[in-house]
C-alpha cells in the first residue's frame, strides 16, 4: 500500500462563522480519517516519537490500536503516561515535540499524532464509562499547589498509586490556565472539566478558593498532615512594557483579558464582570497567548484587531496552525513594529492623571532585524524616524508572564532564581525539604506538555521519597 504524503486535513468551522462565535474551531476526525491517518504510521521499531514527548506516551502502540479499531486499549496505553489525553490533543505544539521526530516527516509530512490522541480521547469521553477502580490507599498524603497541567498531572500520577492527594487552587474553578488563559474556541471548558471528573474518581480531592500564601502556607500544610507538597502554581504575574500610557483605561493584560472572557464569561450580553466589547483591538506580542487574545477581541466584537510585534513572521513563536487561524478570521498583523507610547483621552472633569485617561492610540516605530541575540533570534532594532500611530479603543499587552512571588515570600527556604522561578533540581525538588515544584513556576510559561512532564517527574520522585 502506498504511503499518504500528506496528513488528513483537521475539519474546522468556516474563518466567518467562527470568528463570531465561541465554539470549538478544530471539529475532529471522524472514525474512517482516524483510521486512515493511523495508517500512514510506519511503527518504527525505535520510536523517535516517543522521546519528543515530555509524558512520554508510546505513541506508535496507540496509534497501532487505531489501526485495529480498538479505540479504548488506545485510550488505556495513552492514559498510562498522560492525565489529560483530550486536552493535550487539542493544544499541544505536536509540530515541535513528538510529530517533529516522526520518520515518515523526513520524505513526507508526518503522522497526525495529536489529532490522533483527540481522536481517542474524544471517542473515550463520548461514550459510556465503567466505574474507575480506586487504588489501594499507602497511607501517605501529599498537598498539590495549583490546578493547572503540572499540578492535575502531578496528582493523577501520585493518586493512581495510592497517595491521598489534595489539590489546592487559587480562584473559583479548578484547571488552572487550561480554564482561565486557554479560549473555549481552542479548548471547551467540558473537556477539561471531564478530565478533572476522571482525577476525582480517583481519589483526588480539590479545594478551590485557597490561596497558599496567603488562606494557608505551605508550613501549615505540612502542620495539617501532608508529607510533601508539590508547587505548581503557574506564572500568572503578567509582563508591561515600561512605556507611557500603560495604565489608561482600555489596556489589559493578556492574562486579565483572557481571564475576564474565558472564566467570568464576560462574553455574555449581561456580563458579571466587565469587558472592551467593540472598536479597534492592538494586541502585543506574538505568542500563542497573542493569539488566543487577538481571536478572542474578534469574537468579543471587535471591528478590527491587530497583532502588533517587533519581529517578522518567521521569528513568530505561536503555532503556525494557531497563527493561520487568526490570519482566516481576519486579524492584520502589523509585523517589524513596536509600540513606544499609549495615548489616551483625558476627561477634563478630573484629575489628569493615566489612571483617568482612556486610551486612544499607540505610537510605533518601525523596526529591523539586526544581528542575533543570545538565544539565536535576530535582534529587532528600531529603525530612526519611523514613528507612526494606529488608533484603537483596546490595548492587550502579550509579551509573556512570569511567577507570582507569593509562594516564594511566605516560605522560608525557597529559593528562586533572578526571573522568580523556583529552582529545582532534575527530579523536581527545591532548596525546602519534601518541597517540590514544576511548570511555569519553576521555568516561566511555556507549553501545557512540558508542565505536565514536570508534574510527572515529581510525582515519580515523591513515590521513591517514600519507597514506592
């Protein structure tokens, strides 16, 4: 039989539709495409898949299983190493982790491999469920701090052994930035409130609305009963840019921007808490969380919405796949631009002051690329008299996030590094005794499978800790 060149197409929704509505854009393989798909898998006897994945999930003996139409042992041999199989098959970057080491990649495109986990997951989720078989109780218990990737991963792992786990998160629902920073469009909360439902039947106990640090310390944790915690916290403390004009009404953080639409649902027409509904949209940056922010102005009503960032299109670290969506549904990128100045309108009633001011606009320059930078990516450099300015109403700045130092000021002994992470060592262990830590706490944000990697590896070293 002769090899498919190119991966099945992902049906999605039309860019028109779509970019008006909250729904699901990718709308998944049905069964005869899964299974074509899974054939185009050459089951390498080394793998090279497999050592692309931060969980590790034996890919070519899942993908085999499709081959076969035996749907749930392919949901069995994924879920042995990942929690969270329908999530990551939606937003995990597959094109730089596992699909980039596919052998069939060399002389054609490669497998299909995350839209072969979502197929299964999906698949699993969607039809009835035997009851899941609670493991034998060790008689140990360990606090997770953090609901999102890291810490759902680091508690299904200790849960499906044994643990008495207990998962502590900040605000009023579980998932962490699976719920808060990730758009319905990319990712329907169900999904991920299903994945969660399955930790649960294992054992898993969550407390919401616990702020370690501040509800409760990580020492009253250890005073309460609990022999290790694992931090998992995220890095939720958003970047500005130094530049005037920050603090006008109308800028958001892309963290507050997405928090207020994908949690409080300020989609709605009654909404609890408030949003910038309409007019022109400038968002900042050029990440993956760019993206879902520039999308999401869109579906908000926004007439028009810009990504503004300072390299060109080949220096842009989003998905390519996520970047080709918003450029369907009409985002315009102003590329090789930075913003220096916000301007905004005073109301003349008041103090003139930023904090009463509404911005207005934003005054670029024009940049360049120079010479590389130290990790590899051409230095963009402004280019003289090149101001311009571009009118808008909205202003969400993306350039990335770094972690709360809450955690860090209320626990003796922790040390972090000069961005805030918390250093750990290979296994996931602090400088504090029974301490662990993994995600965006310890490395900034990054991709929802490398934090669930670090939840994996503590979770493994906190099972030899005590001898399991």
């Amino acid at each position: 039989m002769s090899i498919i060149p190119k991966k099945h197409e992902m049906p999605t929704q039309s860019p028109v539709l779509r970019s008006r509505n909250f729904q699901e854009v990718a709308l998944g393989y049905d069964e005869e495409t899964a299974v074509s798909e899974a054939e185009r898998c050459l089951n390498c006897k080394n793998q090279p898949c497999v050592s692309g994945c931060p969980v590790h999930i034996s890919i070519p003996d899942f993908i085999s299983q499709i081959k076969t139409r035996n749907y749930e042992e392919a949901y069995k041999i994924i879920t042995k190493s990942s929690s969270l199989p329908a999530v990551c098959g939606r937003v995990c970057p597959q094109e730089s982790q596992c699909e980039s080491k596919c052998t069939l990649g060399v002389k054609f495109e490669p497998v299909a491999i995350g839209r072969l986990e979502r197929y299964v997951a999906d698949r699993h989720n969607a039809s009835p469920q035997a009851a899941v078989e609670k493991p034998a109780p060790n008689g140990h218990k360990v606090a997770v701090i953090g609901s999102g990737p890291s810490g759902l991963t680091c508690a299904g792992d200790l849960a499906k052994n044994g643990f008495d786990v207990t998962v502590y998160e900040a605000l009023h629902t579980a998932g962490g930035v699976l719920v808060y920073g990730i758009p319905e469009f990319r990712l329907p909360k169900t999904i991920v409130a299903k994945e969660i439902e399955t930790l649960k039947a294992l054992g898993v106990k969550i407390e919401t609305n616990i702020i370690i640090g501040r509800t409760l310390t990580v020492d009253e944790l250890f005073e309460m009963g609990f022999e290790a915690v694992f931090i998992g916290s995220g890095a939720g403390l958003p970047m500005f840019m130094g530049i005037p004009g920050e603090s006008f009404k109308g800028v958001y953080s892309a963290n507050e921007y997405l928090t207020r639409s994908n949690l409080m649902k300020a989609y709605l027409d009654d909404p609890v808490t408030p949003i910038m509904k309409h007019g022109k949209v400038a968002v900042v940056g050029g990440g993956n969380v760019a993206m879902d922010a520039a999308r999401t102005a869109l579906r908000l009503g926004a007439e028009k919405v810009y990504i503004v960032y300072r390299r060109s299109m080949e220096e842009l670290p989003a998905r390519k796949e996520e970047v080709e969506h918003a450029m369907e549904e009409g985002v315009e990128f102003r590329l090789l631009t930075n913003p220096v100045e916000l301007i905004g309108f005073h109301n003349p009633d008041v103090p003139r002051d930023e904090r009463n001011g509404f911005v207005t606009g934003m005054r670029c320059i024009k940049m360049e690329l120079g010479e590389p930078d130290e990790k590899g990516r051409r230095k963009p450099v402004p280019i003289a008299g090149s101001e311009f300015e571009i009118a808008v109403d909205t202003v969400v700045i993306a350039i990335g996030t770094s972690p709360n130092p809450l955690i860090k000021s209320t626990t003796e002994g922790l040390e972090v590094n000069r961005r805030g992470g918390i250093i750990v060592t290979e296994d996931g262990l602090t400088s504090r005794a029974n301490v662990y830590a993994g995600g965006d706490a310890v490395t900034g944000a990054a991709t929802v499978i490398s934090a669930m990697g670090a939840g994996k590896t503590a979770a493994k070293a906190i099972m030899q800790q005590f001898g399991l």
